[in-house]
C-alpha cells in the first residue's frame, strides 16, 4: 500500500501528463468539453443538492458558523449560476497562443512573446464548494491540469460536483486525470501537494487566513496568497448621502461572510453630523452591529466603543468598524495602514477626490461610487474566478483565464550565431 506521500506523488505525476495532453487541445476542443461539462452538471443537480444537504447538516451538527454555513451553501440559484459560469468561461477567448508582443532585433532575429499554461494547478479551499466547478472549468480552458482538495465540511458536494464534471468531460476529450479531487481528509495530503516541486506548478489557497498562513508556511511552489479581506467605504464630504448608503448597505449585507463585504466605513468630518445618524438608523434595520471611535459614538450613542483590534479586524458578520476623518488624506492613510490591499471604496461627487483615492490607495481594487461586493471574477467578466490575490506579483485582485497563464518566448532566426 502505498503511503500519503508516495499517494501525492502519484496524483502529481498523472496531473502533469494530463496537463501535457490538455495542451494539444485546441480552443474548440475545450470549449466542446466545458459545454458537456455543464450539461452534466445540470443532469445532476438533484444529486448535487443532496449532497450538499449531507454537508450541511453535518455542518450543522459540528458547530459550524453562520459565515461557513453560507459558503458551503449550494442553493438552486448558486448551483444555477455556478453551471452558468461554466458555459459563460466557454464563450470567453482562449487565451493560450495569444500574443503578447513581438519585435526584431538589430541581427535579424524575431522574438516572439505568446501566452502558455502554468502547467499543473493545485487548489486547497475550504467550504465553498461551487469553487470545485470554478477552478475546474478555468483550468480546463488554459490547458492547466487541476489538483482539488477541499474541506471536509464539502467532501459530500465536492465529490458529486467532480464527477458530474469528469463524467461529461471525458467523453468529449477531457484528458484522463485533468480533474483530480483528492478524497482523503488527512491533513498531511495538503503538506505533501504543496512540496511537490517539479510536479505542481502553482499553489491557490482560497479560505481563512490559518489556511492560508499554513500553506505558505510549508509550501515549495509558488502560492498565490490573500490572508483576509479588510475592505473599507470611504464617505468624502462631497458624497451623494442616499448613495453613500446603498454602497454601504450592499457591501456589508449583502453577503457579510464574504472577503468583499466591507468591514470598516470612513467617513469625513464634515459629512459626519449630517450622514451618521441616517447611517445608524439603515444599519439598525438591517440588525448591524455598529463599533465606533469617540467622534462616532457622540453622533451614534448605541454605538460600542472601537479598539484599535477594530480596525484591523475581518469580521465576516453583521459588525462594521466607524470612524469619523478629517480628510481625504486621513481617509488614504487609514486603508493603507489597516486594510489587506483586497477592495476599498470612495464615495464622492468631487473629481479631484476620486482620482487621489484611487491613485494613493494601495489596494489590487479600488472602487469609486460602487460596492466592493464587485470584486469578483464573475462579476468582472471573467465567467468565474480561480482566486483573489493581494500579492504584486503574477497576479492581482479576481484571478481568471489570463492569470492562469505564463509565457515564452518564441525566437526566430535564420542561422544567426552570438559573437
């Protein structure tokens, strides 16, 4: 029998020579795969669903938290729009072969820049188990082979999203271990996936931030890391109020348990007395739990005193973090020092504020007038998301079919030897 590691082994040596058969599909090819895909997906549904019922009242049981129960939610919708994005990554380009740039040299030699695959993704993610279809699908499309290894909190949905997308894929040319899910809950799989040099090309840890933190720790290949999200509303004295507070309102309830969802408003001193009494009576319809400094609680006396733990806090519930500005530029540097570089917002009428906001403020999105909420591969066009970096490198911001690409190049000559 074979042990964990030798098991990983195994599963990275048949992922690399199924990256090397994806990459002689051609774009139709792979698109005509995606498409079964999603057929097969919706074949299923009711045995998806049932699944993730599995999951959840397991979930249940465990004591798991509103925030977790949520992702791990697969509703009619979210499996509905899930199966959408599948067919919506089958419409976009295929970016593999395109061309980046190109130019001759002063010898005569032509050197050509294209897009390739990174070659073997590994995704290690916890509850969400609509990323299983997400990632598949986008790998798929540039010719990446995918390792999957979620939480056991999905392993239910996860195992029943896998082989509806293996069961149609591979009928139609989906190459034989393109799409691994790892079945085995044992912690050390998720050790040995992320030393396998040479056999994983890229690692993305897509869940809380001791998840994160523990795969950078023991990781030998490139990780694409985004700890937490920290995102911020800024109300500017200029700020349209009404729309100040459908922003804020969206950003933070509509899906709280989000890394999108804003866990701190700012707001400008002389907007203050004016927009945050309107601003504490939303949030109380909408039960949220207001955390404010001094200036704050003199115009929201329910509000609970803030500690400096606040601002740095991801709460992914119903509790926002208030404080009262007295500038723009107090405003940058609060993101700048408390933020996690993910989604932050200005609300403002003024230009000149926007354009500041946006060129200071060190974040891989930067909203003007519009809800964080949008911070999202889908949302962005991309059919769906791999992941969301707040790294510089490689990647930034909504991961999708570009960002799971590399490059070469590609030199021409006509017997052209170096002097």
């Amino acid at each position: 029998m074979l042990n964990l590691h030798q098991e990983m082994v195994a599963v990275g040596q048949r992922a690399r020579a199924a990256a090397r058969a994806l990459n002689r599909l051609n774009a139709r090819k792979k698109n005509i795969i995606l498409e079964a895909m999603a057929d097969a997906l919706d074949a299923a549904r009711e045995t998806i669903l049932a699944a993730n019922a599995r999951d959840l009242e397991e979930a249940r049981n465990a004591g798991l938290s509103a925030a977790m129960l949520d992702r791990l939610t697969l509703t009619p919708a979210r499996l509905r729009a899930t199966i959408k994005g599948v067919r919506d990554v089958a419409t976009l380009k295929d970016p593999i072969g395109g061309l980046i740039s190109q130019w001759i040299r002063p010898n005569g030699l032509k050197i050509v820049k294209r897009r390739v695959p990174i070659g073997v993704i590994c995704i290690i993610y916890e509850s969400r188990p609509n990323v299983t279809v997400d990632t598949a699908a986008l790998c798929i499309k540039t010719s990446n082979a995918v390792i999957l290894r979620g939480g056991k909190e999905s392993r239910y949905s996860n195992a029943a999203l896998a082989e509806a997308l293996i069961a149609g894929g591979c009928p139609k040319g989906l190459p034989e271990h393109a799409i691994q899910l790892i079945g085995t809950t044992d912690r050390g799989a998720v050790k040995e996936l992320v030393q396998l040099e040479g056999l994983v090309d890229l690692v993305i840890p897509r869940g809380g931030e001791t998840l994160i933190r523990a795969v950078a720790e023991h990781a030998r290949v490139p990780v694409i890391k985004h700890y937490k999200g920290v995102c911020h509303v800024y109300v500017d004295a200029d700020a349209n109020r009404d729309m100040a507070l459908n922003v804020i309102e969206n950003a933070k309830c509509s899906r709280p348990g989000v890394c999108n969802a804003i866990e701190t408003v700012l707001v400008h001193e002389q907007a203050a007395a004016d927009f945050l009494p309107k601003f504490a009576a939303r949030m109380k319809t909408r039960k949220v739990e207001l955390r404010g400094d001094e200036a704050t609680r003199a115009l929201i006396p329910d509000a609970k005193p803030a500690t400096e733990d606040d601002w740095s806090a991801e709460y992914l519930d119903l509790i926002l973090a208030v404080r009262v500005v007295p500038s723009l530029d107090a405003a940058i540097d609060h993101i700048n020092q408390y933020g996690t570089h993910l989604a932050d917002a200005i609300v403002t009428d003024a230009e000149d504020a926007q354009k500041t906001f946006q060129h200071e403020v060190d974040s891989a999105t930067v909203y003007v007038n519009a809800s964080t909420r949008f911070t999202d591969g889908g949302e962005f066009g991309m059919g769906a998301e791999i992941g969301i970096s707040t790294e510089k490198l490689h990647a930034r911001g909504p991961m999708g079919l570009d960002e799971l690409t590399t490059y070469k190049y590609l030199i021409y000559g006509k017997g052209q030897v170096r002097g």
